[in-house]
C-alpha cells in the first residue's frame, strides 16, 4: 500500500501562490495603513471572485459576506452579487479554453 506524498507547508504554500497567479484576471497591491512595510494583495479571479489577503478579509464573519476596503477599492462602481460568504463581480467570465491542435 503506498502512502500520500507528503509535503511541506512551504511546498503547499507555493502551490497556492502560483494557482492564484495563473488564475488571476487583475489585481492590486495595497500598502497596510498601520505597517507600509505590510503588502496587502487583492485580487478578481478569472470567475469573478473576489479575494484579498488582508485581515478583515481572512476574518470570517458568520451569516455574512467577505469585504474590505482594498476589495473595494479593486471593484470600484461595479456591480457585484454574493455567493455565500463570497463576493463575485458581476459580468465576469472565464476565458475560452484553448483548442488543441
């Protein structure tokens, strides 16, 4: 029987950071107001969804969606709809797939 490869917290760490980077449609980088040397990164995936690495965002708060001022910032005057604790930005889409030769 073989068992799971195992892998560090900073191999899964990586792994996510480079997933977020390809799937990323625009983003922002925000200096925290409290430490400029703290870099806050906001994010409007390639479905829409909204997503930033700041406290207030990371901090789930129950019955209600996730939001913070960089988010925002980000979205602007666009419309955007919640999905359960995520805010998406309407009028997004996925980018066709590439056809294989």
């Amino acid at each position: 029987m073989q068992s799971k490869p195992h892998f560090t917290r900073e191999q899964r760490g990586f792994a996510r950071r480079v997933a977020n980077r390809m799937l990323t449609q625009e983003h922002i980088e925000t200096p925290s107001d409290s430490d400029p040397k703290v870099i806050y990164t906001t994010r409007i995936m390639i479905d829409g969804k909204v997503m930033c690495d700041c406290r207030g965002w990371t901090i789930r708060k129950k019955y209600q969606p996730r939001q913070c001022k960089h988010a925002r910032e980000l979205i602007g005057s666009r419309p955007t709809r919640t999905d359960g604790e995520f805010l998406y930005v309407v009028g997004y889409q996925a980018p066709p797939m590439a056809e294989e030769a």
